[in-house]
C-alpha cells in the first residue's frame, strides 16, 4: 500500500466529541471524521488532549473505527497517532496546532 498524507481541522463540539474535515493525495473532496472522548476531560481543560474513540468515512464508503490519541507536545503544537479497531500498530501519525479555536494539521500513514 502506498503511504498516504492528508491534512485536517477537528472543531471542538464543547461536550468531548470533536468533529473533523480531512482530505488526502487520495480523495477527490473533503470527508468527515467524528471522535469522542473515553475518559473524563484532563485537568488542563484542552477538550483536544485525550484518547478519543473515532470514526470516518472513506471515499470508497467503507468507514473505519480507531482509537485517535492527541497529546499536546508543547504550547504550540500537538501530536496525534491513530491505531485502528483491532489492530496494536499506529496507522496514521500527525502534527498539529491551534488555529482559531481549532485543531489543524497533517497527517501521514504508517507502513
């Protein structure tokens, strides 16, 4: 399979579900992506740190289940891994950063 990079904006719905907008080098338009969080909120409050369980749909139709874990590296910037329902290995690895109330950023797969 050859690697694929994207990019996305996941918005914060104020209650630990984030929605989310992706594209990548393989889709003709932008498609979606719902996350909600597994356990209670942090203690920093950042509704984008945590382990979400997350869904989207791919442009053959087929949807995916993965775990999604965001982790905020330092004030600027956030990492993201995705490991798919299943599956122990990272299929997609990300960088992010905040951009007017959202979470914008690249992703790339894992061999």
């Amino acid at each position: 399979m050859s690697k694929v990079t994207g990019s996305f904006v996941f918005r914060n719905e104020g209650d630990g579900c984030l929605t989310c907008k992706y594209l990548n080098d393989g889709t003709p338009s932008p498609l979606t992506e719902c996350s909600k969080l597994d356990d209670t909120p942090p203690q920093s409050c950042d509704p984008f740190i945590g382990t979400f369980t997350t869904t989207w749909v791919e442009d053959t139709g087929v949807h995916q289940l993965a775990k999604l874990t965001i982790k905020r590296v330092n004030q600027y910037c956030y990492d993201l891994s995705w490991v798919r329902e299943n599956q122990t290995k990272v299929a997609f690895t990300g960088k992010a950063m905040l951009y007017q109330g959202n979470l914008v950023g690249h992703y790339i797969s894992q061999p």
